[in-house]
C-alpha cells in the first residue's frame, strides 16, 4: 500500500501547566522510512526560530525539556521558511512519484499543532500533512484483535489505557534510546517501534486520521479504512471552504 514512512517529531514553546499562547515549533524533524527495507533513508530537521513576540525567549522549563536553547534558534529559519524548504527536500527525494503516509510521534503534532500554528500565523500548511497513521488507535485495534483471537490476555487492555508514546514501546518491548522530548531521538523511537510493529504484523492500512480545517477551529476525521489513501502529494484531505 505504502513505499515510505515519513516518520515525524516536533518539539514546542511551553512553560508547564501554563503553555504559551500561541505555542509555537521550535525542532522540525522527518524521517523518510522504506517500508520493505525497513531501513532510514533520508532525514530532515532543523530548529525553527518562533515568530510571535510571546515566545521570543524560551521558558527554562522549555530549555530543560528540550535541550534546546535560545541560542539554537537565533539563526534557525521560521515555519514558513521550514514548510518552503521541507517541500523542497520532499521533491528531491522523488517523493511526488511514490506512496507515502506521515506517522507522527503523537497525533496531537498533526492532527492540532502543525495545522493550528500555519492558522494563527496565517501559513500555508501542506495538504500532505493532513493524513496520518495514528500509532495509539492503531496499538488499540492489535491489542483488541488480539484478544478477540485469544492471542492476548486481558491485562494487555491496561497497556492501552495508558495511552503515551512510553507504554506503547514497552507493548512492543522497544526500549526506548536517546532523551525524551528530542525530535530525531522521538523519530529513531518510532522507527523502532515500528520495526517491531511490523514483525508483530500490524496492519498499518488501518487508523489513518485526517485534518480538516474549519472556520471554528480544527476538526478531526477519523478514518479506519483504506478510502482515500494518500498517494504522493495528491490528498482528498485539506482545509474547508
């Protein structure tokens, strides 16, 4: 169904409880994943400096989540300038001519943040970005097939509930590398959790969510079938009139 992956990690202003408004980008990372190889073949990332005066300087509990620091961003391009070069590298990497699907390391990059920050800040989001595989729906559909098939017990119901990227690894027993809150380092997480998936054979054509944007706010559609299946940078998916 699919040729590659674009496996996808954003880190964002925060402060705690008490987030910046708007919440703004500020690590970009993709990785172009071959499906039948299983293999890394490209990646993309870069910082990206915030535009809004509210997130001119970093929170410390950011810096300290992040690893990032305001010097880290004091030459990285916008999001707009981000979105014009990863188009780019989209098209160098021939990805145009083959069958791709994004899969964020959470849906909440995707299905809100991306696509609501291109609304504050009035940028053209993509129409690639608004299809995706959601990891955590798709982790719950396996675990309850298992079930229904007599493949898992019941305790492997609370490894759903939990609902975060951690217990998901563990599900798969894939430990986690690197440190958390890193977009490559979430990136190399999901690839090798979705290594695992497959040798668990997950079927990935099921739980691809899409985005819309309405005049109210965003709207999430969630799909559990192959209708509609993104194929290059052709997307039924995008913003309403």
């Amino acid at each position: 169904m699919y040729d590659y992956f674009l496996i996808s990690s954003f880190e964002f202003t925060c402060d705690g409880k008490r987030s910046p408004e708007p919440q703004e980008i500020i690590e970009f990372c993709v990785f172009k994943y071959a499906i039948k190889s299983q293999t890394i073949e490209e990646r993309f990332h870069t910082y990206v400096k915030p535009q809004h005066p509210v997130n001119e300087k970093l929170s410390t509990f950011c810096k300290m989540l992040t690893g990032i620091s305001d010097k880290d961003l004091v030459t990285a391009p916008s999001l707009q300038q981000v979105l014009f070069d990863f188009d780019i590298w989209m098209f160098n990497q021939d990805l145009h001519q083959s069958r791709f699907i994004f899969i964020p390391f959470t849906h909440f990059e995707l299905s809100h943040m991306l696509p609501y920050q291109c609304l504050v800040m009035n940028y053209h989001c993509p129409s690639y970005f608004y299809a995706f595989i959601n990891l955590e729906e798709l982790h719950k559909a396996h675990i309850k097939l298992q079930l229904t098939s007599g493949v898992a017990s019941r305790p492997a119901i609370k490894q759903i509930r939990r609902r975060n990227s951690e217990s998901l690894l563990n599900s798969f027993g894939v430990k986690q590398v690197g440190r958390k809150h890193s977009g490559v380092d979430n990136c190399q997480n999901t690839v090798n959790l979705i290594v695992s998936m497959q040798q668990n054979n997950v079927d990935f054509t099921e739980k691809v969510w899409r985005t819309a944007l309405g005049h109210d706010g965003l709207l999430i559609y969630r799909k559990n079938s192959t209708e509609g299946i993104l194929s290059g940078r052709s997307t039924p998916a995008g913003p309403l009139d």
